[in-house]
C-alpha cells in the first residue's frame, strides 16, 4: 500500500526508490525477480511516462502504485505517495487499458460511483461530473449507458471517472492500445488538451515511444526480464504540440534507436 | 403481416388446435367419466369461480392458500440458494463440500424428495417447505455459484483502486453481476416450486388447489380435476409472463436493445 507522509516531500507526489519486486513460479516455486530496483518519482503537475516492451512488468509497478498488488518490503525499496492535503489519504485515479466500467450504471453514476468511493461529498458530485464530461468532450451523455457508446467513448468515460476523484496522482495503463489508431491519435490530442486545462499529475505506461514523447514530460526507458530503467529523458518542448515537430519526431528516432541496441544487447546475453 | 402478428396469430392459433383436438377425442370417446369436452370443463370452471365447493371453501380462498405456499416456501429456497451460492464462490471448503452433497439432491426424483419430506416433517406446512428447499435450494446454489464465479475480477479492481467499500462493492458491482444468474434461477426455482407445492397438497396437505385435484380424484369427478388444472396453468402463466417477464426486463434496460432477450 501507498504510504503518506506530508512532511518534506517538496513537489514529489510518487516517490519509489529502488523498489524490487519477486514472484513465485507457478511451476516450480523458485522466485523470480520482476521489477529490479526499480527508482523514479513524479512531479506534482507533471507528466511522466514509463516507456517498455509488453510483458515487462510496468503494469505490475503501476498496481503496486495503486495498491491493488502487494509490495514485500523484504525485496528491498520503498514506495511513497504523497498527498496534497494534511489529512487525507493520497487519491489515486486510474484508467486501465480497457474502460471497465459498470454497464449497468449510467455514465453519471459510473463517475458517482467513484466519486462516492472516495468519500467525496455529495454536493460536489453534480459539478465534478459535468465538468469532467464536458472535459473529455462527452457532454449531454450523463444518463447514457455505457453499452450504448464505442470503445473510444467508453475510455473518456473511464478518463472523466478518474480525473473526477481529482486525484494526487492519475495512473494510466496504456489508455489507448485497445483503440483504433485514428481514435488513439485524436484521443491524444484531447489528452494534450486537458493537461493544459486541469494539469493533473500522470504516470502513464505505454509501449509506443511516439506516443511517450508527444505526451510526456519526462521518461523512463525500461528493459524486460527483470524490469530496470536504464535511461531517464526530459523531454522539453512546451505544450500543445505537434507530432510532426522536428524536435519530436528526432528525439523519437534517437529513442527508438537506444531501445534496440539495449534489447538487442539483452539478447545477446541472454543467448 | 408483420413478423411480430405472425408469431403471435401462430401461438394463438395452435391454442385453438389444441382445443380442437381435445374436443374431438372428447366426441371420439364419449364418456364424461374419463375425458369431458372442453365446454364442459369451461361449464366447470365458471361452476368453480362463482359457488362455494367443498367444506364451503370457495376457489379463491384455496388458490390464496396454494400461492402463500409458493411465494414463502420459494422466499425461503431462493434465499438459501443465494446464501449457499455465494459462500461457495467465496470459500473453497464450502466449494468442495457443496460439490459432493449437491449432485446427490439434483439426482433425486422430485416426486421422492416431495414423498420422503411429508413422511419426515408431517403434512403440514413444514413439510411443504422441506419439499421445496430440498428440490430448488441446490439448483439455485449452483447457478448462483456459476454467477460468482463468471464475475469479471477486472472491474472488482477498478472498484479496489478507487477504495469502494464492501457494502458499495455488493451492490454496485457484485449484485448486478449475479443479476442474470439470480433471475434465470428465479424463474425456473419459480415453476419448480409451484408444482411441488401442488404435488404434496395431493399428497395430502388439507387445502389449496392441489387438494383439490385429489378430493376430487377421490370423487371420480375428472370434470372438475380437468377443471382445476386448468385453472392452476392459466394462474401460473399469468404469473410467469405478466410478473416477472416484466420485471426482468426493467433490471436489464442497460442492455442495448439489440441484445435484449425475452
């Protein structure tokens, strides 16, 4: 579970510091290492992304993050998120690869349903949910069912529910690889935007590098078996941006071209 | 004619066949005894509905006493199935357990369960009530079991992450998940339930409309046996259909229509 302490964090809403994470083998019960002391930390009001093949683990760091998964602080790390507020627990928003929302609510009750979970107050629930909806560009859907829009609707659904808890820290799983690419690339483009209005801090997983480097404002590079980020990059061009900046799209060659020599060294070694 | 008419003119119709034929073998086989035509059943009926019968019970005070019957002793086995289903989702002792005793009650006649339970408890309503637990509480244990298990994790922790708490976990994401499984329990528990309540009133539990079938079987009165049989199947489909046809279709109006089945 996420700890907090409010006392000399400075902006640092997610703090981990080497943290290490084993599991079992199913097969033969040896442990195997899955993420391999693992450091980063993000920024309140920034947007960092973390860049790896499938399978490498960043899911599994991003529900420990969340708490859903379990951190044996025997592997060794620590892991740290921090609250806004003296006296609340840390809010973590999240938006998984596929909506998953409640079907049988409404889109208002799935964002209530969330917002209730959180203890937030009922009087605020009315505003947080038009404002969110408008956000993500689903005004006027409130009492739509979830089954009644596409794949894409469903994911700004799942993004207003999360922005709606205003959380300390919104952690996004790689929102847009169950999408179409033409829905993708415009659903980055309205995320570009709702940075600028709501500036919310993000940690976002994703596969794609183009996609790291037109969102992000900084990045870590990470390797598979074991997990271990073996670059960290700030990517400095201001917002709104253009995916065909030639800044953006050099910076994307270099990267993509220090992922395979790293991978490819990888393989080697492994043989 | 749309589609729609056709199907309903088509079901009407066969109604009216079936009618038909019964009035012809009733003709074939003249003899009142055995097999009385259809207007004379109607006769009965009307006889039925309008003057006391026996004791001087009239028809709405014994279908009263047969539909107190179903609903509680139903309540009670819906409740108990639910009960059961659920904690054999959620503990793997009461999982293992359930799966040796379960398939030992579905595999018993009903007609046995219904026998053995008014020998054991008396026929009374306790007996009727142990009938029906022992026939429909498994059948609704195990689909409710099937339900737990089909949940979708995923959305359990989409609820964990934005910290739900246990009583927001049951009813926004657990109940409506179990829904489906808990109405197709619910309506066959329903048609189980009803039948064995008439089967052990004819074995002799004073009152209600399978009492009836069996004073007068005794009576050797078929006129009225045929009369009152009728009466229970119209009463039960008005039931089934009108009832809870309806009610399932508003706890699923989140279903796209296209995927709404009926």
């Amino acid at each position: 579970m996420p700890t907090d302490k409010n006392n000399g964090h400075g902006n640092t809403v997610v703090d981990v510091q080497k943290l290490t994470k084993k599991f079992p083998d199913p097969m033969t019960g040896e442990e195997f290492v899955v993420l391999d002391a693992i450091s980063l930390s993000v920024e309140k009001g920034k947007f960092a992304s973390i860049v790896g093949p499938s399978g490498c683990g960043k899911s599994t760091l991003l529900n420990i993050i969340a708490g859903i998964e379990t951190h044996d602080p025997s592997d060794g790390g620590t892991l740290d998120v921090y609250s806004d507020s003296e006296v609340a627990e840390p809010r973590v928003g999240y938006v998984f690869q596929n909506a998953r929302l409640l079907n049988w609510l409404t889109v208002e009750d799935n964002m209530i349903f969330a917002l209730e979970s959180q203890g937030i107050s009922k009087d605020l629930w009315r505003e947080r949910v038009d404002k969110y909806l408008e956000m993500v560009g689903l005004e006027g859907q409130q009492k739509n069912y979830p089954l009644n829009l596409s794949g894409g609707m469903q994911q700004r659904v799942a993004i207003a529910r999360a922005l709606a808890i205003e959380p300390d820290i919104l952690l996004m799983d790689e929102p847009f690889s169950h999408l179409d690419e033409i829905t993708a690339r415009k659903m980055r483009f309205d995320l570009m935007e709702i940075l600028m209005r709501a500036n919310p801090t993000i940690l976002f997983i994703t596969h794609d590098l183009g996609e790291a480097v037109f969102l992000a404002d900084n990045i870590y590079m990470m390797s598979t078996k074991p997990a271990r980020i073996f670059k960290q990059i700030e990517v400095d061009v201001p917002r709104p941006r253009k995916p065909e900046d030639p800044k953006i799209f050099d910076l994307e060659k270099e990267l993509v071209r220090e992922f395979f020599s790293v991978l490819d060294a990888q393989e080697l070694e492994d043989g | 004619m749309s589609e729609k008419a056709t199907a309903v003119s088509i079901r009407i119709g066969s109604i009216f066949v079936l009618i038909g034929v019964w009035y012809l073998f009733a003709k074939l086989m003249a003899d009142v005894e055995v097999l009385p035509g259809p207007l004379a059943i109607a006769h009965a009926i009307w006889g039925v509905l309008i003057e006391p019968g026996p004791e001087g019970k009239s028809a709405y005070f014994h279908v009263g006493i047969t539909l107190g019957r179903t609903f509680i002793t139903f309540g009670v086995a819906m409740v108990l199935g639910i009960a059961i289903g659920l904690t054999m989702g959620l503990r793997k002792v009461i999982e293992y357990s359930m799966m040796s005793l379960i398939p030992l009650a579905l595999t018993m006649p009903t007609i046995l369960m219904v026998f053995l339970a008014v020998m054991w408890f008396g026929f009374n309503e306790i007996g009727s009530l142990v009938a029906v637990v022992g026939v429909v509480t498994p059948y609704v244990a195990v689909n409710i079991f099937q339900g737990a298990q089909a949940m979708d994790k995923s959305v359990i922790d989409m609820a964990r992450v934005f910290r739900a708490d246990k009583k927001m976990l049951i009813r926004k994401v657990y109940i409506p998940q179990l829904l489906p499984y808990i109405f197709s329990a619910f309506r066959f528990a329903f048609g189980m339930t009803w039948k064995i309540v008439a089967l052990a009133e004819t074995f002799g539990i004073k009152y209600g409309i399978g009492y009836m079938f069996f004073f007068w079987f005794e009576q050797f009165n078929m006129e009225l046996v045929l009369a009152w049989i009728i009466m229970f199947v119209i009463l039960m489909l008005i039931l089934e259909h009108g009832v809870f046809a309806r009610l399932e279709h508003a706890a699923f109006k989140w279903r796209p229509a296209n995927k709404l089945q009926t």
